[in-house]
C-alpha cells in the first residue's frame, strides 16, 4: 500500500534538503548519501512514485524516485 502521508510531506518540504537512502542495489547508487535541495516534486497522494527536481552535485536533476528512497532532513521532517 503507498505512504500517501509520505508524498505529502516530500510535497510540502520543497525547499529543504533530502538525503538519497541506499535501499536497491544499481538503483541510484550514484546519489547514495548525498544530499540535495528539494526544488520541485510532483506526484498524485496514491501513486507509489514521484518526479522530483533536485539541486545535488551542483546540477539541477530530474528524477523518478520513489518516496521510501528519500530521506527528508530538518525540522519538519518529523
């Protein structure tokens, strides 16, 4: 079952930093730790995935995550 709450809360921490979780083997294992800024996300509340836009080696990226593989850091990621 998806974590609707979980892709609210990516939805509303745009702005703040996300750090990438090491949870499947060959799948993002490039961005593994790091941490990047959170400047776009979109995704419906029932899905399983989402589009984020993401400031992160000094590139601005686009990617296809899912909301388990992101980490969201500061004080209103709890």
């Amino acid at each position: 079952m998806p974590d609707s709450g979980l892709c609210m809360k990516i939805h509303a921490h745009v702005g703040g930093l996300v750090r990438f979780k090491h949870i499947y083997p060959h799948r993002l294992t490039s961005l593994s730790g790091k941490i990047g800024l959170l400047t776009w996300a979109d995704g419906k509340y029932d899905d399983l995935s989402m589009t984020v836009c993401l400031l992160i080696d000094g590139n601005v990226r686009t990617l296809y995550v899912y909301p388990r593989e992101i980490e969201l850091l500061g004080p209103d990621s709890a």
